[in-house]
C-alpha cells in the first residue's frame, strides 16, 4: 500500500473511533438506560407505596420544555417547591394526570449547566428504594435546564421536626427511626454498593424526602460527585449547608464519604431533639446542634435534649441510642467516624456502640 493511502487509512480510522466516542458521551438521553433488577435490594415497605410507586421497568426519558411549562403553570411562583444554590424546584401535573417535580437550572451559568450533567449523569445510573427517582430532563435548545423528578407527596424531613408556622405535623417515635434507618440505608448504597461509589456532600433534612407511606428517599444530587479512583473529592469552597458541614471541609477544602457520615449524624440528631442543625437559640453553642448535644453528653444528661413531643411515647433507651450514634458520626476526627453499614447495625442494636468520650474527640483544647 502507498504511503499516501496507508495515512488517508489511519485518519480514517481514528476519526470513526472518536465519533464513536462522541456519540457515546453526547446521546445518553437516546440510549437505554441501565433498568433497576426487579430481584436487586427491596425495602419492607416499597410494596405499600401507593401513588408514590415506581415502575421498575421505566426508563427516564427526554421531555421537551413546552411539555413541561404548561406541567407548571408556566413555572408559576405559587408552584414552587423550594429553591436551592442552583435553581427551582416546581410541582408539575403532566398531560396523563402525573404529579412530578421539575427542577429548573438557573440560565446563563457555566456552574449550573455542570451541575444539570453531573445530577443527571449520577441519578441515572443509581436505583434503590431510598433515593428519589429521576424520571427524565429537557436541555432545550434556548439554554433551559429541566430535570424531572418523581413527586413525593409528603414532602420534605425538615417540614416535620422544626416548630414553627411551617410546620405540617410532629412525627412519631417509629416515623423517626424509620426514616433515620431509611437514611442510612440511602448512604450505605451510595458509599459502598454503588459502582462508581458516590459522595453526596450535601445531606440534611430538606433534601430528604418522604412518600406516601412516610418512607425516607434522598434527594438533591446537584453536589454530588462519582467516586471512581479516591475517596475524597477536591472543591474550592466547602459545599453543603451550615451545621451539616464537617469541620474538616473547612481547612482542606474537600470532601469525603466521612464528611457525608458528619452530615448523616447532624440529621440524625435533629430528628431525635427536634431543633436544626444550625440553631440560633444555641448560641452558647455557636449555634451547633451536634456541640450542643455533645455538651449535654459531657454532663451525662444527653437524653435532656430529647424532642419534647416524644416524651408520652418516646422509648428512651432507642433515642438515647439515636443520639449517641449521631454524636458517634459527628466526631471531629473524620477517621474515627463509622462507615454507614456499621451505622446500620449500630441503630438496629446489631453491632455495639464505642464507649465515647465525654469531649468532642478531635476537638482543640
């Protein structure tokens, strides 16, 4: 073959292998994607979810944005759900009668249009009873960033433990521990089942929602990242909220599956005490719900922090149980945090808790 021919022959050949790729990365909203196994990982609960149920057969799909604008009232301000770093999330009713929630990425940000890839590119691969469903996405051709998610109708964790105006009713005792279990089941599937594993980094009670039958699913995933090769991810400034941040993000500037366990025991007490992470009225605490519940610990009087309106029902040997496994995740020292699966056990009474200190173990003296 003549050297000529033999180049014009190579090109060829790499110029069809990088298509190929292209195409590959560019068309995932035409492919098929990855179908949940119907003999996979079950909840006791999945079978009574009711109108919140998932077809195990049904892959996400494009929606185009017209579809979705007339779903929200032309995204109309009475039909928002709530609002976050990088957009809005709307209650949508489609044409067939389904109630969705659609999440609108804010327009002209280079930081959005990263986030709309990386939620899609993790919640599409991902299928567990405990985590919200992607149902499909729009990228429009006029910069619109939709994605599409599975309604749930009893709404957000933090609705139900804060009081307040916004309020919707106390959670019992079950309800909490069911969720708090439902939490970590979440997390032990994302940290450790999940291939690639994936880091959160932004677990707290509004990104927990709750279907019908009260069942826990984790939301939100615009943080998230894919962990293929580390355990840790690197960022420029700590991402997440007040009161679920680890105290490590702050001085390295990253993430780990260790910090997402800190945020998992920062809710965790929040559901057993009924007051937020991040609370004004603990301002001798600098305002932390985790140092305040670790100062009660100090004094041997950690079940005084106990919500209130469990006190009729409450089984304080369970809560007390919650709360020292909270405090067990929130240590400062991130390597002396447990993984989720002994979290697990550790709530279910099947695995012994350490004998913690009376101080923040970690914490500067």
């Amino acid at each position: 073959m003549a050297p000529p021919l033999v180049g014009f022959v190579v090109v060829l050949i790499l110029s069809a292998a990088i298509y190929r790729l292209y195409k590959k990365k560019t068309t995932k909203s035409d492919r098929d994607v990855q179908i949940p196994d119907p003999n996979g990982p079950k909840n006791d609960k999945v079978s009574e979810r009711g109108d919140d149920e998932i077809n195990p057969t049904r892959s996400p799909r494009v929606y185009s944005y017209e579809e979705l604008s007339r779903a929200t009232a032309g995204f109309s301000e009475d039909l928002i759900l709530g609002k976050g770093g990088f957009g809005r999330v709307y209650t949508g009713s489609l044409e067939d009668g389904e109630i969705v929630a659609v999440k609108r990425i804010y327009q002209n940000s280079e930081e959005g249009l990263r986030q709309y890839e990386s939620e899609i590119a993790i919640i599409d691969s991902l299928s567990h009873p405990n985590l919200v469903p992607l149902l499909g996405w729009c990228h429009d051709k006029n910069g619109e960033l939709l994605l599409v998610y599975k309604h749930m109708s009893n709404g957000s964790l933090d609705k139900y433990l804060f009081a307040g105006e916004a309020r919707i009713r106390a959670l019992s005792w079950n309800e909490r521990f069911s969720i708090v279990c439902d939490l970590a089941s979440a997390l032990l599937h994302l940290h450790e089942e999940s291939r690639p594993r994936v880091l959160h980094r932004d677990i707290k009670s509004s990104n927990i929602m709750l279907d019908c039958n009260f069942v826990a699913r984790v939301g939100d995933y615009s943080l998230a990242r894919l962990m293929e090769h580390d355990n840790t991810s690197r960022y420029t400034k700590p991402g997440g909220t007040i009161g679920y941040i680890a105290p490590e993000c702050f001085q390295t500037l990253r993430a780990s599956f260790e910090s997402d366990v800190f945020s998992f025991g920062a809710v965790a007490l929040e559901i057993a005490c009924g007051r937020p992470a991040f609370d004004r009225d603990l301002t001798f605490c600098n305002m932390s719900l985790v140092n305040w519940v670790w100062s009660l610990h100090k004094m041997g009087q950690i079940l005084d922090a106990a919500d209130k309106l469990l006190d009729k029902e409450r089984d304080g040997v369970q809560i007390e149980r919650l709360m020292l496994v909270g405090l067990w995740c929130s240590i400062h020292d991130y390597r002396q945090r447990p993984r989720m699966q002994l979290v697990l056990e550790a709530l279910k009474f099947e695995a012994e808790l350490p004998i913690l200190p009376c101080r923040i173990p970690g914490e500067p003296h």
